[in-house]
C-alpha cells in the first residue's frame, strides 16, 4: 500500500490530541474546562433552525446547482451591498461546504505546482496544508506585535519571490483575533496586484469586532477571492455552509471544479441560512457580539493579571494569542500538564506555525462567562504552582 507522497507535507492538528485526552478524562468523570475549540456554546438563531426544519419536512431535500441556491446567493449580494456598499455580481458568488469548501475550490482553480503562497506565522493551520495538497509551496512570514500580528505590504515586498503567486490575509485572524486596518489592506491588494499575483481574504470572522468595523478586501479591488461562512458570526458550524466570491475571469472554473468535487452544498443548511439575513436573527447575532465583547475584555483583564502577556489586545473573532514564557519554554507541554493537573483544555501555539510557537497558548472564549471563570480559577492555582516550583 502507498500513501501519496504530497501527505508528507500535511501537519496534524494537535490540539486534536488534547482535545482527545480531555473527552477522555470526561469520561472518567473528570471535569474539563473547554476553552481550546473555537465553535461557540450558543445554539443556531431559531429562525435558521425553523427554516431549516421546514425545509426538510417538505420533503424534497434535492441537490441545487453546483454554484448554490440563487435565492441565497441573491441575499449575500444584498448583505454586501448593506455592510460594505459593494455590489457583487450573483455570478461571482458560489455556496460551499463550509469555509473549507471555499478556500479549496479557490487554490484549486488558481495554483500550480511550484506556486508559492505567503502566508502569517502564527497563522490558522489547515490553510498551509491545503496549498500543501495542490503540490504548492507556502512560505511563512514571521508577523509580530508591530503589525498586529497582521500581513503588511513591507513584508509582502520583503518575501515575495520569483515563484511567489499568491497571499493570504485573515482578519480577523486565528489565533490572535487581530484585525489588518483598511489602509494596510489596500497596499497589500496593491502590492498583489500590480505584481499579476493573488490575495485571498480569509473573513470568516466578519461580524465579530468589537472596537470598530473590519473592511472586505472588495472594497478595493475585484480582483479578490473572498472566503466566509456562515459558521462563526451566524452560528452554524454544524451545517456546513459558507461562500466564496471569485473575479469574473474565475467564475466558470470555479463552478466546474464545484460540480465535480462537491455537486452541491446541503440543500437544508442553504435553505436554513436564508433565515441569517432575517431582522430577528440579526438582532439576536448584535446581543451575541456584544456577550462576546464582554467574555473578550474578562478573559484579557485575567490573563495579564496572571502575568501572561498579550501585545495586541485581540479586536475580532474570540480568540487570545497569551505569551506564557513567564512560566515555560514549551506550551504543549504546559497545555498537557495544565489539562491533566487541573482540567483546563487550551490550544498550545505548535498547532498555528513556528514563530515562537513555543511562547504562546491560544485561548477560545466561546464558553460562558462563568465557564471563563472557572478556568481562569484553575489557571491561576496552576501557574502559582509553577512559579513556586
């Protein structure tokens, strides 16, 4: 038997690991302390889940076109329209399986092997390994505190190479919850585009800031691919739903590639996420953000009063990226002994790259705020017993 070469590349999630030991210790009776996954505690608004529930119960759960259900993509042109006052064409816009979905069919229909892609270090994981999957290659690029941790045009010029083909941005981003300003968003959609190169804008955090509004890269140019999802502000990480939005030149590429690897997006999730747009539901998704906000500001406020350092207060997505060098030189082994020793589950920062990974622990506050609590408790028994030891 072999396996294919290319998976020589493609990294594990180790978290997954610790998040095993923790089910593990659960099942012993052990009580854990979630605050390593990032899929928020709260239930799908109920006007998705009734639209999603009607649909179902009519019984024709049929394949749509590859490229979604028009009605769907009809109201994410609407929404950009509101949000961002750009106009999208319905033809540049496809329904995915989830985020993934997205970013998979934008590498596939624009990368070749040998391409090489930029990308931040610490940054989410899965995307180096999906450019790792086309046989391309990626290339990390060290962001620190200066740029919020984010991508600037000074460093694309800095790293861009012969074979560099494409970048790409989050913000906001995982695992810092940092946010790119709209100025160094531009350049950087300059810089890319004057060289014939790509950008892809990871968004799917959209909706989640908590100190001022984020900018879409279409904006500035629509010459963008554009991933979100309907996972992280719409509350539907189960159901597997998100978008993509391609330059016109992609556009009959994209939905052949579509046809091929997905046939369609579940047609309930689609006909579920109509109800996201709705003023019910984007009335309640308001009070979520806001709850997060407040989780965000109790968590930061522990962490550095237990001696943890976070540069960048995070503006977006609910994630802190803490420096923990005031305790150990190496995370994942702070991150095991913290979840055996105590029963809190944190992400070590192995999982998001190889800057300094070693110094860092990504926190989720997707519990509830008493949840944080009770993790910051136990937090703070375990470092006083590391710094006594």
């Amino acid at each position: 038997m072999q396996i294919a070469s290319r998976m020589e590349a493609i990294t594990p999630f180790y978290v997954m690991e610790l998040l095993a030991r923790a089910k593990q210790l659960e099942a012993q009776g052990k009580n854990i302390v979630h605050m390593e996954v990032g899929e928020p505690d709260f239930t799908t608004p109920q006007p998705i889940i009734d639209a999603g529930v009607d649909y179902i119960k009519a019984g024709h759960v049929k394949y749509t076109p590859a490229a979604g259900l028009l009605e769907l993509r009809q109201k994410i042109a609407a929404y950009y329209l509101q949000r961002y006052q750009v106009t999208v064409p319905i033809e540049r816009i496809f329904i995915t399986p989830g985020a993934t979905g997205a970013l998979l069919l934008a590498l596939g229909v624009s990368l070749n092997p040998g391409d090489e892609v930029l990308l931040s270090d610490p940054c989410y994981p899965c995307n180096q390994n999906f450019i790792h999957l086309f046989n391309a290659k990626v290339r990390h690029v060290p962001v620190y505190a200066d740029t919020a941790y984010q991508l600037s045009a000074d460093l694309l010029e800095q790293y861009w190479q012969a074979k560099s083909k494409a970048t790409l941005i989050a913000s906001p981003s995982n695992p810092t919850g940092t946010i790119i300003s709209a100025a160094e968003l531009e350049k950087c959609i300059d810089f890319v585009n004057a060289r014939q190169g790509l950008l892809f804008s990871d968004e799917i955090y959209h909706g989640l800031e908590y100190e001022s509004g984020v900018s879409c890269a279409l904006e500035f140019s629509d010459q963008v691919f554009v991933i979100n999802s309907f996972s992280k502000y719409f509350g539907m990480t189960g159901w597997r739903v998100g978008w993509l939005i391609v330059p016109e030149a992609y556009t009959q590429a994209v939905e052949k590639l579509a046809q091929n690897i997905f046939i369609s997006t579940p047609s309930h999730s689609q006909y579920a996420a109509l109800a996201a747009f709705e003023e019910e539901t984007l009335q309640e998704l308001e009070l979520r953000r806001q709850d997060f906000s407040k989780k965000r500001d109790f968590l930061y406020q522990h962490l550095l009063r237990l001696g943890f350092h976070v540069p960048v207060k995070p503006a977006g997505a609910f994630y802190i990226y803490a420096d923990c060098s005031k305790f150990t030189d190496d995370s994942q082994k702070f991150a095991q002994q913290l979840l055996e020793t105590e029963g809190l589950a944190v992400t070590p920062g192995k999982d998001f790259g190889y800057n300094e990974s070693e110094k860092y622990l990504r926190f989720a506050y997707t519990g509830t705020l008493e949840n944080i609590a009770e993790g910051m408790l136990r937090l703070e028994r375990f470092t006083t017993q590391q710094t006594k030891g």
